[in-house]
C-alpha cells in the first residue's frame, strides 16, 4: 500500500465515516476547478539541524494571517496541506500551531514532516492527522556525522510522544545519506524495538544550490538503485528521472510566495494573493510534466 493511501484510510480511520465522501467531493471540486489537490507550505525558513556546511537563509516566518489570505480567496481550497521545510523545519516557525489550526479548518487532511527536534506541548495539541519524523542515520555515529552532533535521543523521545498521543499517524523514515547508507539494516532493528508501524528509507536529494546538507559529497551513492553518482565533484543523475514529483502540488513558501514548485527560488511565483494568483500558478501545472525548469535536471 502506497504512503498516500494510507494516510487517507488512517484519516478516514480517526475522523469518521463521513470524511470520505467529503475528501471525494472536494477532489471533484478541485478538479473542476482546474485546480492541484494539495498544497506545501514551509512555515519558515528557520532550522534546528545545525548540520555542518549547511547555511541557513535569512530568516523568514509565515504567519497564519497570511496562510488565511491565501485560502480566502481560493477557488476552492486545497483538500490536502503538508507543512515541511525546504532548508527549514517546521518545528522552529513560532505561528505553526496556528498555521495548522488555519489548515485543518480548511481542508481534509494535515500532514507535518520534520527532522523530530524541539517538540513540544503546543505541537501535541495540534489538529494534524500525520506526523513524518525522518532522521539522516540510525546510528549515533551516522547521525552525528550527518548532523554534527548526536540528537537521535531527542528525535526517538519526539517519536515516541507523538506515538503515545494516539491522535495521529506516526511516520519514521530514514534519510540515507553518505555516511548513513549503510544503516537501513539498523533502522529495520530500530522500527522493530520501537515498534513503529510505519517506517522506511528515502535517498538524501541533491541540492544544487549548495544551502544545504544535500551537497556531493553527502549523497548515496554507494547503495544499489542510488539515484546519483559523483565523479569528481561533479553530480549526475544516475536513474531516469520519473514523474514530477510536485505534480498536484502548489507550494506556499515562507515568504508568503505560492509558487508551482519548491525547488530553486528563480521559478515562476506569485505574490499578491487573489483568485487570479491561484489560477495562474495551477495552470503551470501541464507544464510541470515536461520538466521545464533548471532544477528539475536534478529531481528524481
Ligand atoms: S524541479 Fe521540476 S520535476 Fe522537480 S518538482 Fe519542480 S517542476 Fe517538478
């Protein structure tokens, strides 16, 4: 079973029999519309991580006035929200709680995916149905090499507050990057001793643009199906790149900015927020598939 369609059945799960048929008719009132079924926000530009060789951008926050903006003046408003970080994490953005009671209020399904440090209370009581905690290694060692210190402690201990809830769905993943390709055997342990329902691995993406720990010498490329390879200092990709993976998607970024992709700043974006905006960004939507801007050459 593909992670989306668990994540619906598990909504389905907690909020009752009648959320499918509303999920099914706000999908058909998106599509109608012309309209992407989801949307990404990055709540900030702020980051716990503190890996080594990653340089944060200026801090930014969105702030949940601005999210309600946006959705006002929807065509029809997004069935599904995501909040991640591009070089960020949510859990450092101070109006997240808010941002997410913005999005529950207006859609059908909350996700937020963070690297798992600084939860706390507030987070707790926020209406998300899906929480995605990933770490970069399963052990210490890997960890610390990707992060520069060990807080996989703190990451397992969020984990586990968020499991103990029972009013979400827990997703762990593994982000495998160079020094922790070796790790998807321990991690296996790990979700075992645990007892995480949901777990598995994901390849570390390349980031040309150098922000952040996604730069050569950190991908994986020593495991079987590697997505890249690096030949002196110089990155390829080694699989062929698949389906736009922001198919569906808009993305709301910190700035207050909804733009078609998340990838690289110099793509098309719009500012002001109107119904028009909405319409214009989603029409880029066809043009998604031919895989038009630079950044897309490095995109799975
Ligand atoms: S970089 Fe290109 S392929 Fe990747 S998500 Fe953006 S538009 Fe899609």
């Amino acid at each position: 079973m593909n992670r989306t369609l668990r994540a619906f059945l598990s909504a389905w799960g907690r909020r009752g029999p009648l959320w499918a048929p509303r999920m099914a008719g706000r999908i058909m009132r998106l599509r109608k519309a012309g309209m992407p079924r989801g949307l990404l926000v990055e709540p900030t530009t702020r980051c716990s991580g503190g890996c080594p060789g990653c340089v944060p951008p200026a801090p930014r926050d969105l702030t949940a006035e601005v999210l309600e903006r946006w959705l006002s003046c929807a065509p029809v408003p997004p069935a599904t929200f995501a909040f991640a970080g591009k070089h960020s994490d949510p859990l450092c953005a101070p109006d997240l709680p808010a941002l997410a009671e913005a999005a529950s209020r207006m859609s059908m399904l909350v996700s937020v995916s963070t690297i798992g440090l600084g939860l706390n209370a507030r987070h707790l009581r926020m209406p998300v149905d899906r929480w995605i905690v990933s770490m970069p290694g399963a052990t210490g060692r890997s960890y610390s090499a990707v992060r520069g210190g060990d807080s996989l402690p703190e990451v397992l201990d969020a984990v586990r507050r968020l499991a103990a809830s029972r009013s979400f769905q827990v997703e762990v993943v593994l982000t495998l990057w160079r020094p922790s390709e070796g790790d998807v055997e321990a991690f296996r342990d790990m979700a075992r001793a645990e007892g995480w329902r949901q777990a598995g691995a994901v390849q570390g993406l390349y980031d040309p643009s150098g922000f952040d720990v996604g730069r050569p010498g950190m991908l994986a490329t020593g495991i079987p199906g590697a997505l890249y390879r690096v030949e002196r200092g110089t990155v390829s990709r080694r699989a062929p790149a698949g389906p736009c993976p922001a198919s569906g998607y808009l993305f709301l970024d910190a700035g207050g900015a909804l733009r078609p992709c998340l990838f690289g700043d110099s793509g098309p974006c719009w500012r002001d927020a109107s119904r028009q905006s909405w319409l214009e960004a989603a029409s880029f939507e066809r043009t998604k598939a031919g895989r038009p801007l630079p950044e897309c050459e490095w995109c799975p």
